[in-house]
C-alpha cells in the first residue's frame, strides 16, 4: 500500500466535481503570462469517492508517450518560470519538462505545474540520448530541489506519486517505464536520496465503486509559460 496516496483529501477534486470551480485569476510574473487557480478550496467530505480525474489532461490529441522521466533541478529554489529563463538562455524553446513541482521555495511545496509542452503534447527537452527516444516519447517532470543533498519534501513526494499514477493510468505506462534521468545518460540526477522506486510503484487504486480513484493535489496551477521563439 502506498501511504503518500491514502491520507491527504482531494478537495479540489471535490469542488470540481461539485461545479464550484472558481474562475481563474490573470496574473503577470515578469514578461510571462500565468493563470493561477485562487488559494480558496471548496468544502470536501472525506466520506466521497473521487472518480479519477485527470486533472492535466491537455486538449491536444495525446502523443504517444511511452517513459516517464524524472528529475531534479539541483538547486534549492525554482519555480516554472525561473526554469522557463534557463532553459531559454541555453537556446531552447523553453522550459525543457512537461511538469515542475515545487518544494515551496519559489512555488507552493508540492505543487504541480504542466507547461506548454504538455499542453501542447509536444517532445521534451530533458533527457538527451543517441536515438533521442526519451525526448520525442518521455514525459519530462522534475521537482525542485538537490537531492544529493536533501530528500524531497513530504509533499513533492505526495504530489509527484499522484501525478505519475495518473499518467501511468492514462497512458498505460508500466512501473519498468517510470525512470531516472540517470538510467538515460551519464548523470546524478535526480540525486541519490530521490526515492525513484517507490515512485515507479505509485498507482491508483479502484474504489468502492469498482471505479478508479485517487487523490488530486489539494493546489496546483493550470497554467503556465508559453513556448518563446528560438533566438
Ligand atoms: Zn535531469
């Protein structure tokens, strides 16, 4: 049994699902758009199954993914926008992962952002290798934080086996397609105390109701950086 998925409440879910989703707020940081879900949460009972709902399901038609990779950004603090300025100074497109989730220094602890790659079902720039495979087919998340120094905080750990059952159950990815960034290439990351085994393992579970359910962050953004030009 995965513990990290038994004991939080999915409220967001629950406000959802009860149509009380409130409207979206604009916000600016620096020249990037960003769309933020409001800090207020609606009420939730415990007792409700949540049918599994996958939140980041992006409009475009799904690419056919077939790894997911994970990694660290090797740096105490980082947000998807700090992230986004990188990757954009070393001449890609953009932030190279499909999702980053925080640790609270930069963006909420445990909170999950998608970017335009994912949005856009579009191949990642995160995980080079000679045929390029875990580009084009992997999707790319990464938390915030060095993990050969520190282990992720309680609620990455929570939010990253949230989003990657829901994917795995999505794309019908097996728990041997649930990587490292250092099973592709010659790298530490996503540092030694990243706990990528029982990460591969996160799954959901099937309800009372025999339908799958799962919990959902309590705060995530849907949202993000737009793809900015080659330069
Ligand atoms: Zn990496």
């Amino acid at each position: 049994m995965d513990k990290a998925i038994g004991f939080s409440l999915p409220v967001m879910a629950a406000g959802l699902l009860a149509g009380c989703m409130p409207s979206p707020m604009q916000s600016t940081v620096g020249s990037i758009p960003t769309v933020q879900a409001p800090a207020q949460q609606p009420a939730f009972s415990p007792a409700s199954p949540v049918v599994v709902q996958n939140l980041w399901k992006p409009d475009a038609p799904a690419r056919k993914w077939r790894h997911i990779v994970l990694h660290h950004t090797a740096s105490s603090a980082g947000s998807v926008e700090s992230v986004h300025e990188a990757h954009i100074d070393r001449g890609w497109d953009g932030i190279g992962y499909h999702f980053l989730i925080g640790n609270g220094k930069g963006m909420g602890d445990g909170e999950i952002q998608s970017t335009f790659r994912w949005r856009e079902q579009i191949h990642g720039a995160h995980a080079k290798s000679p045929n390029n495979e875990y580009n084009e087919y992997g999707i790319g998340i990464c938390l915030v934080g060095n993990f050969e120094e520190t282990d992720p905080s309680d609620a990455q750990l929570a939010s990253v086996k949230r989003l990657v059952s829901v994917l795995k159950h999505e794309y019908q990815l097996t728990e041997s397609q649930v990587i490292a960034h250092r099973d592709v290439k010659a790298t530490a990351c996503p540092g030694k105390k990243f706990p990528i085994g029982e990460i591969s393992r996160s799954s959901v579970f099937a309800g009372q109701s025999g339908t799958y359910v799962t919990e959902l962050p309590a705060a995530f953004q849907i949202v993000t950086v737009e793809r900015s030009n080659l330069r």
